[in-house]
C-alpha cells in the first residue's frame, strides 16, 4: 500500500491498515456466516486484530526511525525472523506425536489427573477399537457391553472407576473446526456403584473461526445408578437422534439370551443449533494434526479409567458395536484397535491418554475383550 505521508498521523493510519488488513481479509475468508447459531465471535476476531496491531506497530516504530542511524534492511530481517520463529514453534507444538488435548472430564470422586504437559483439561486412560471403515453416517449407535466377574480392589485403587461403551462425532454445520463428542458408557466406581453415564462435549480447532486457539467445553453429563450386579450380565447401550433437536440415551439389562428388561431413558439432551443432526462414523483423513495416523477415528468403543488398574482382576467384554445403516441395525464389519493418545474424534482431540498394559482378544462373533495383562497392541491392529 502506498505511504501518503510518512511524518503525518494519515500515514501512521494507513500503515497500520495496511498491516492488518491481511488479518481482516483471513476473518471474512473464515467466517461461514449467515448462521443462527453462530454467535460469540465479537472478542475472538477482535483479540486477533489487536494481536495483528501489536505485530504491525514495531515495523511503524522501525521503519520511521531507519533513517536515524538503524539499517534500512532491520526491519525486513525482523519481520522475516519473527515469522520463521512463530511457525517452527507453532508447527512443533502441532506436530509433536505426544500432543494431548483430551477432552474435559469431571466425576465427583474421582482421581483427576494430568498426564502431559501439553494436555487440555484432565484425561482419563483410554483404550478402544474404532469402526475400520470410511466415513458414513448415521442416526443410532450401540453396543453391549458386560464386565463378567470384574473386582476392583478399593484399597489399592482408590476414587478410581472402570468404565466401557462407545464415543461418536457429530460435526457442526456452519462453523470452521467446530465439531462435538458424544458418549454412551457404563461405569463401576471403587467402591462398587454401578451406573449407566451420558456425556456431550464440543471442540475447536487452531483457526480464525475458533478465535485463533483451541477451546473445549464439557456440554452435557448425566449419569443413572443401576441395580448391583447389573453389570455381570449384559448391559445394552444405545444413542440415538430422536430428533433433529434431541438426542437420547437408553440401556437395558439382558438377563440371559431370552429375557430383558425394557428400553430404559436415562439421558436428554438439546443440541446446539449450529450441529448437524447425524453421527459420523468410520475413518476420516484430516492430515498432520494427528499424528502419527493422520486420521480421525469417528466410531469408538474401548474402555476407560481415572488412572491404570494394574490387575488381572477385570475383563471388559463388548460385544456387537453397532449403528444404523440404511435404516438397519448392524454390527460394524470391521474394527482396529487405537491407543488413547492417539484415539482422535477430530482433529487433535481424543477421549484419553492411553490406558497403558491393556489389550485385547477377539472371541468371535463381533465380541472382544479388554483386559489387563502389561503390553498394549500397537495402533490400527485388526480387531476382526
């Protein structure tokens, strides 16, 4: 932009435009608007002006004093350095494999640990399997899941819980790098309470549409206790789209092959407008975000915990993981298995670090146990 009057106030001002408007044309580029949801974006976009501000009034100051005995080539070679220095330390942070940003979690009476230093909000240990398929979506997900004859030795354990189900994504319509987290667990404390548990979280991605950083927010938690003992049998999960503006949580309790409780509600939630009204499901490439996969793991079952109960004492069973396609309940024809720190439902964001010395066994038909035994499987092995 051409200089109107280099000792004026006219020429100040035209510079510092000329030094953000960059920055305003990359927030209007950004910007997926109209939308009747998309609200909150005064204090992000104008967090990032100042931030273009602070950057452009240094090259003002250097430039308009160059003359006074500082080379004409120091404020080309400072712009240039800055900028090297912002993107190596940027892109190193983004792309370290040991990044964590796991989402939120909060239990009342329970061990909330920090596992990296790099981590967003408190983690729990996770192991899963995901659905080894490309992307597709659906409406209803599933899945059985029974903890056998599982003991957890309170004294050795403490505010400690062992829980199993499935996660799922759910992008958002008209936002850059919006996307929510959906669980459907069951869950036994240490001191052997048993209950069925609903978590709803969403995340944004490091871009303009997200206010220049990452954020996360733990939307939606609702727990229901179950009888003792229910979780020795099987216990049926699922999570569906009631409506475009509900999604619901329901479980019942298998007795034995022929008998069953009826489908219980246990869980409500709204969902935010800006939402799309389906599931992801499947793998998705979404590049060096998440490394070292690259992909996204939309569909997860696994287990977790507050921190790793090192014993042979439990034995997670999950059997028939499965979603709707084409109007049909089925099974998910194919999983592999991904460690916590790796378990991506979107870009950077897990549900957990990883839950170290679990693994797994494939009994057949669509089941697979979680257990303890000191080694983990390396990511994306076959499950079936």
């Amino acid at each position: 932009m051409m200089i109107l009057d280099r000792g004026s106030f006219k020429g100040f001002v035209s510079k510092l435009i000329a030094g953000t408007s960059g920055v305003v044309a990359g927030i209007l580029l950004s910007l997926n608007l109209p939308c009747e949801a998309c609200s909150g974006y005064f204090l992000p976009v104008l967090s990032i002006l100042c931030l273009a501000i602070a950057f452009t009034l240094p090259a003002i100051y250097l430039e308009r004093h160059s003359s006074r005995g500082i080379s004409k080539r120091l404020p080309g070679v400072l712009a240039t350095s800055t900028i090297i220095i912002t993107i190596i330390l940027l892109w190193g942070f983004f792309l370290t494999s040991n990044y964590e940003a796991s989402v939120v979690n909060s239990f009342v009476g329970v061990s909330q640990t920090t596992f990296s230093p790099l981590e967003v909000g408190h983690s729990f240990v996770y192991s899963a399997g995901y659905l080894a398929i490309p992307r597709v979506t659906s409406h209803s997900v599933g899945i059985n899941v029974s903890f056998g004859n599982s003991t957890i030795d309170e004294q050795r354990f403490p505010h400690d819980f062992l829980a199993a189900g499935l996660g799922d994504q759910s992008p958002n319509c008209c936002k850059d790098g919006l996307d929510l987290a959906y669980r459907a667990d069951v869950i036994e404390f240490s001191n052997g309470t048993e209950a069925v548990l609903a978590r709803a979280w969403w995340a944004c991605d490091l871009n303009v549409a997200c206010g220049g950083y990452s954020w996360q927010q733990l939307l939606h938690i609702q727990s229901s206790t179950l009888p003792s003992g229910s979780l020795s049998r099987w216990v049926e999960l699922e999570m569906n789209w009631t409506s475009p503006n509900l999604i619901q949580w329901f479980y019942r309790i298998h007795y034995d092959v022929r008998n069953a409780t009826g489908w219980n509600l246990y869980s409500s939630f709204t969902p935010p407008k800006i939402e799309n009204h389906a599931w992801d499901a499947g793998l998705y490439y979404v590049g060096e975000g998440n490394q070292p996969t690259l992909y996204a793991y939309f569909y997860q079952f696994g287990v977790s915990s507050a921190y790793p109960i090192t014993a042979s004492t439990w034995h997670v069973y999950e059997q028939c993981p499965k979603i709707v396609l084409n109007g049909t309940w089925q099974c998910i024809p194919k999983a592999g298995f991904i460690n916590g720190v790796h378990s991506f439902w979107k870009v950077l964001y897990t549900f957990g670090e990883s839950y170290e010395g679990v693994s797994y066994s494939y009994l057949g038909d669509h089941e697979v146990e979680f257990y303890y035994n000191g080694t983990s499987p390396a990511d994306e092995t076959s499950i079936w």
